[in-house]
C-alpha cells in the first residue's frame, strides 16, 4: 500500500470520526428532549423495554466488521452518557457548588478574612465550665495574635450521663470573656429553638457532627444572619456533607465554614480517622472555606501539630483545636486538649 492510499484511508477515517461525533451529540439532543418530556409527564428517565428493543434492532442490522458483543458494549456505553445527560440535565446545580459560584467565598469574623488564602485558627475549651477557665484561655489565643475563641455550651454526648455543657449561662460565659479580649465567639447550637436566643451571644454559630444531618437546625440556622462552621458527620460521605451545607444556603444564609473533624473507620489508633483528602475536594467541588479540627480527628495531643501542618499544607482555610488550662481536670475531652505552654509551641511551630 503505498503512502497515498493510506494518507487517504485516513483522511476517510477522519471523516467518519466527525460523522460519528456529528451523530452523537445530535442522538445526545434527542435525548435531552425527550428526557424534558418524561419529566413533564412523570415518567421514569430509565426504560429498559425500550432499551432492548434498541438493542435488537441495532444487532438485526449488524453486518460486521463487529461481533454483535462488541457492537452492544460500544451502544451500552452511548446510551449510559445519554441517560446521564438526561439527569445533569435534570438536577439542579447546588449553590454551594463551584459551578455557582466560582469564586471563594470570603467570611469576614472579627478583622478575619476566612477563605481569603492565609491560615485562621479558632481555638478555646471543649467544653465551659467556668468564666475564669475561659478567660485564661481567651487571653492565650489573644496573646497568640488570634481572633476567634471556641467553646462548647450545649454539648451532645455519647452518654447521656457524661457532662452537657452548662447551656445559655455557657454562651454568657463566652462572651464576657470573649469581649474582655477581643475575641469572635464560636459555640455549636444543638437545638433550632435555641438559636434566637443564642445568637445574642455567638459571631459564628456551630453545627456539630452529630447534627449533620438535623436538617430543622441547618434550616433554622440558615435562617438567620450569623456565620455557620458545620461540621461533616461522623459517618457521612462527602456528598452528603456538601447537600447539608446547601440546607443552610437554600434559607439565604451563604456564609457557611465546612470543617472536616475526621470519619469512623475500623481504626484504633485515633479517635476518629482524618480524611485529609476531604479538604482538597471539598475545595474543588464548593465555594466556601475549609477547616480542619485536628482535636477531634485524632484525639490526641501528640498527633496535633503534624496534623494541623497537614491541613494546610493541602490547602485548608483554617485549623481548630482545644486549649485547656489544665486538661488533666477537663470535664469533657480530657485526653486530647492543649494545656496553654502546648498551645504556645502549636502556634509557634505553624507560623514557621
């Protein structure tokens, strides 16, 4: 075969392959259409009668070259994207999703611009327990150059007979010593019917990870004009993470703080198992700022610092862990909490 024949052979070849994508995207119009009409008339987007039927015509007409099993495979895989044209088609883009909006999505808290490109920290107690204990601690965040103080007033826990929190007189307790030292107050919420009350005392209020998917809390919360930090769940893919975040902006609220907080796995080591590849799809696939909270991901001291330097280095917005004054007291979370010296060399070490 000479040169010629094949530089025309290919030429041919070229041709059909624009015939074949010409035909395509024509079949994919087709399908959008008809999909807009299933769905006017309810029906099922997937018929497999209809797909046979198909199938048994498109092999009756096969001459070959291909075997009718190489000819079905090829047409399963055109009517696999068809039918998944049809549901893109269908579902609506999320408005938490980068298809949305573009653009990061700046929070600003207290002078901080979270999600602006630099670290943030949010530091302070597991849980109050006294206005003395927080104010010490609130002092070292100060001191550290820090602006946001966290702190938890109603705390959901395994037992029932573990310790709550101490509540509104909690958030109370916050925010005397909070504005004593210019600090932003973070404290999750686990009731929707306190969130009118608490907002009086919270700059940012927090969903925790046992409240994911409390959907009334996520569309009260998104119904008021506070700052989010929600957590993903214990258990909870990330997509179901992104659809409880788009609860809170469905009600108007976009200024929303996703925190990945570590999954259950069959591991021991650690409390919980960081998933530090959430961060990086989470920054991929919505618009809003990412933390890491190092403290319950690992529930353990010595596992911080590398941690926290492991968030940032895959691109989290922020880190938060917990400061004790004496964590050998703690009435919750005693095993995992920074004493202050330990919070000093945190901080010293990741402004490296």
């Amino acid at each position: 075969m000479s040169n010629h024949q094949l530089d025309e052979l290919r030429s041919q070849l070229e041709e059909v392959n624009l015939q074949l994508l010409n035909l395509i995207n024509k079949r994919g119009d087709l399908v959008k259409d008809i999909g807009q009409i299933k769905e006017k008339q309810g029906m099922n987007r997937f018929d497999p009668v209809r797909e046979r039927v198909m199938f048994d015509q498109i092999t009756e007409k096969n001459d070959g070259p291909f075997e009718d099993s190489t000819v079905t495979h090829l047409f399963k895989e055109i009517f696999k994207a068809g039918l998944e044209l049809q549901e893109d088609d269908h579902r609506k883009a999320l408005l938490v999703s980068r298809k949305k909006k573009p653009e990061d999505t700046v929070i600003e808290v207290n002078g901080e611009r979270i999600g602006d490109g630099n670290p943030h920290f949010i530091m302070g107690p597991c849980a109050v327990e006294s206005y003395e204990q927080v104010s010490t601690v609130a002092k070292a965040v100060k001191d550290q150059g820090l602006k946001l103080l966290r702190g938890g007033a109603f705390k959901p826990r395994t037992s029932p007979y573990d310790f709550q929190g101490l509540g509104l007189e909690g958030l109370k307790i916050l925010r005397e010593a909070a504005d004593e030292h210019g600090l932003a107050v973070i404290s999750e919420i686990v009731n929707p019917a306190d969130i009118e009350k608490a907002v009086e005392y919270l700059d940012v209020i927090q969903i925790g990870a046992r409240n994911m998917q409390n959907f009334e809390l996520l569309k009260a919360a998104g119904s008021v004009n506070k700052p989010v930090l929600l957590k993903r769940g214990l258990s909870a893919t990330i997509s179901e993470f992104i659809n409880a975040a788009e609860y809170v902006i469905s009600r108007g609220n976009g200024n929303i703080i996703l925190c990945e907080r570590g999954i259950r796995t069959y591991e021991k080591a650690t409390r919980n198992t960081l998933d530090i590849s959430a961060v990086p799809i989470l920054k991929q696939e919505t618009h809003l700022p990412v933390y890491v909270d190092v403290t319950h991901s690992t529930g353990r001291r010595d596992l911080l610092l590398p941690t926290a330097k492991a968030a940032l280095a895959v691109g989290a917005d922020g880190v938060m862990a917990e400061v004790h004054p004496d964590p050998a007291v703690a009435l919750s979370d005693s095993a995992q909490q920074m004493d202050i010296p330990t919070f000093d060399k945190f901080m010293n070490e990741l402004k490296k």
